[in-house]
C-alpha cells in the first residue's frame, strides 16, 4: 500500500508536492514557492498569500481526489537514490535541456522581429532567459558529473558524505538563483500572458518559458525536499 500525507497546516510545501504533485499546478497560479521555499508551513503560505481559510479544505479534498486514481505513482519518498536520480535526469533534465535549446533559437527570432514593438521588454527577456540557460547548463554538469556519481557510490566515507553535504549547499544556492530569474520571467511577462502585437512564435515562447518555469520549479522541489534532504 502506498503511503499518504495527513494534509494539515504544519505539512510543508514539499511535503506536499512530493506526496501531491498535481497540486503544483493550483500553487503556480497563485504564486506560491514551493521549490525553494519548500520548508515552509502551507498554513504559512496560506497567510502570506491572502488565501481564505478554506483553501486548506480545498487542497486536502483535491488531495483525496487524488488519491482514488489508479494511474498515480508512488510518491518519490519511496524510490531509491538510483532510481530517484535516474527519474530526475529522465523526466527534467532531459526535456528542460529540450526546451531551452527550442527557446534560444525562438526568443533569438522575436527579438529582431518585435524589437520596434517593445525593445525594453525583448531585451530584458533575452537576458534574463540568456543568463537561466547557462545557470542550468553549468548546475546540470554540476550536478551530473559530481554530484550523482558520488551519490551512487556504494561505499560512502564520512568525508566523501560531507563533501556530497558541501557540494548540495552550493546547488540550493544556485537553484535560488534559477528561481528568482524564473520568477523575473514571470513579472516581465505578466505571467506569461503574450501582448497584443505577439505572433504565433511570440506566442510559443510564452507557453514554452511556462513548461519549463513549471518543470524546474517541480524539479527543485524533488531534489531540495526529498533527494538532498537524504544528506
């Protein structure tokens, strides 16, 4: 039998998403961070962001909901470090490396086609997009030729788990990084809400920037709430 989460309001954010991974949808819209503020309280979050007080009713009967699904997995809570990695690269990393090469070439395209309908905003999605590429090119190196290699290891030192512990410290860091230009994004284009003049390609960038801010807000939270909290 699986096993399921007693939603109330001291269950974290990643608690939640790990045990309710459906629910990352709801908490995008409203703009709640579950990925690097995964230690917080969803009744803190809650609070802070005006909710009425049913919301909390809402999600433990969206959760239930869920529960009665037979095509849902096994919360990741239950999958071995391989296997738990091996998900990681298969699901996100793979398909985000997709994504933001798709991206490069298409934001590249708007920016010379739109650059007379709003320059300042053009330029400023060029580069804040620029610089979330290459953050998540050098943490997924980071994080593929160190990082998960070590954790495979069978044999496991106390110094070689404290260096996994020191190396974790500096990928947190870079993931906050990686969600404050997402959530740059987010402002800069009202939520991804493409302007008036936006063409079919404009239009793709914003649903594609959407996808892959969605992936790796998800993507954090596995790996800062479950697969890093093992060290």
């Amino acid at each position: 039998m699986q096993p399921t989460l007693q939603i109330n309001a001291q269950t974290t954010l990643g608690e939640l998403v790990t045990f309710f991974p459906d629910i990352t949808h709801r908490l995008n819209d409203l703009h709640i961070d579950y990925c690097c503020q995964g230690d917080r309280s969803l009744q803190s979050a809650i609070n802070d962001a005006g909710l009425p007080a049913d919301f909390m009713g809402e999600v433990q009967q969206a959760y239930q909901a869920f529960l009665t699904r037979t095509d849902r997995e096994a919360p990741i809570t239950e999958l071995s470090n391989p296997q738990l990695i091996d998900l990681i690269l298969q699901i996100h990393h793979q398909p985000e490396r997709i994504l933001w090469k798709e991206l490069d070439e298409l934001i590249n395209k708007i920016l010379l086609v739109h650059f007379h309908h709003d320059q300042v905003l053009l330029l400023q999605l060029h580069r804040n997009f620029s610089l979330l590429k290459m953050e998540l090119e050098q943490h997924f190196a980071k994080e593929e030729k160190i990082l998960f290699p070590a954790m495979l290891q069978a044999e496991q030192t106390p110094e070689s788990r404290m260096a996994i512990r020191e190396l974790i410290e500096q990928l947190e860091s870079e993931h906050e990084v990686a969600g404050q230009l997402i959530k740059q994004i987010i402002e800069l284009t009202q939520h991804f809400s493409p302007p008036n003049y936006a063409c079919p390609t404009m239009k793709a960038v914003y649903a594609k920037l959407h996808q892959l801010s969605d992936d790796i807000f998800l993507h954090i939270a596995k790996e800062n709430s479950v697969l890093f909290k093992r060290y």
